[in-house]
C-alpha cells in the first residue's frame, strides 16, 4: 500500500479572496452563502456611509455594506467585476460589496500565518495567508460587521 497523503480539512483551508481598493483579502469559504452581482439597493435613510442599502434576495430583504468604505479603502470606480457577497453570520445574513472576486484558495494551514504586529492588528484582523508568492490579510466577518445593521426579513 502506498502511503499517499490525503489532504484533510485538518491539514488545508479554504478561503475566498477578492480585492478591495487593489488589496486582497480572504475570508474562510464556510461563511459565504454566496456571490452574486450588484443589484438595485434601497438607501436607508440617516444610515452610516458605510452602508449602501437593503436588497431583496429572493424573497429575503438585507442588508449590504460596502466593505471598502468601512475600512475606509478608497473606493474604486464601479465595473463589472463588482459583488456582492452574502455571508451567513449564523442569525443573520449580511451583502458585502467587493470590487472583486480573485478565487477561491486551498491554502495548507502552515501558510496561514498571525498577524506579525499586534500594534497595526485590528480585532477583525484572522491573520495573513502567505500563498502564491503574495500576502493576503484573513478577515473575520463576524467581527468585521459586528456593528453593522442587519436585516433577515421575509420581503411583502
């Protein structure tokens, strides 16, 4: 018998990455319910800069974030390589706008490094994948959009 080793969820990682403002970063791939384009969104009025608006995803209303303007990234021109990505968040499903999606990284877990300096991390901060001869900064969604508003609701 050959001693061929299998990667397990044990030993690799999946993640999305996507840019914002010419950065990459990734989140872990478990938490995207899915990418779709941007659609029409509904402003909300007196609502933080940061958020763009409610969408309805089929039948469901949520609300969407634009991720650059929360990290205060300087925020590209629209093109079409825009999306939105639908995290679920366990009680509630939140859009984020990303100038793009790169792919999706199968990254052995020796390349996900900590964050190098506690002083310039921020807590939304998971660490740095180093893959491909490039660092890509691992986010934490959860924490990221934690005081961001939410909506899950059933559209009328």
């Amino acid at each position: 018998m050959g001693t061929t080793k299998n990667h397990s969820s044990t030993d690799a990682s999946r993640f999305m990455e996507f840019s914002l403002g010419g950065e990459s970063f990734a989140v872990d791939l478990l938490l995207v319910k899915e990418v779709i384009t941007p659609p029409e969104m509904t402003p909300i009025p007196k609502s933080a800069a940061h958020v763009s608006g409610l969408i309805n995803l089929r039948g469901l209303v949520l609300t969407v974030i634009d991720a650059r303007k929360l990290l205060g990234i300087q925020p590209e021109k629209a093109t079409t390589e825009n999306a939105v990505i639908i995290f679920d968040l366990g009680e509630r499903l939140v859009g984020v706008i990303v100038d793009s999606i790169q792919k999706v990284l199968h990254v052995p877990v020796e390349n996900v490094k900590p964050v190098p300096d506690a002083d310039a991390a921020t807590p939304y901060m998971k660490g740095i994948i180093q893959f491909d001869n490039k660092l890509t900064m691992l986010i934490d969604p959860e924490i990221l959009l934690a005081g961001t508003p939410s909506a899950k609701h059933r559209a009328a």
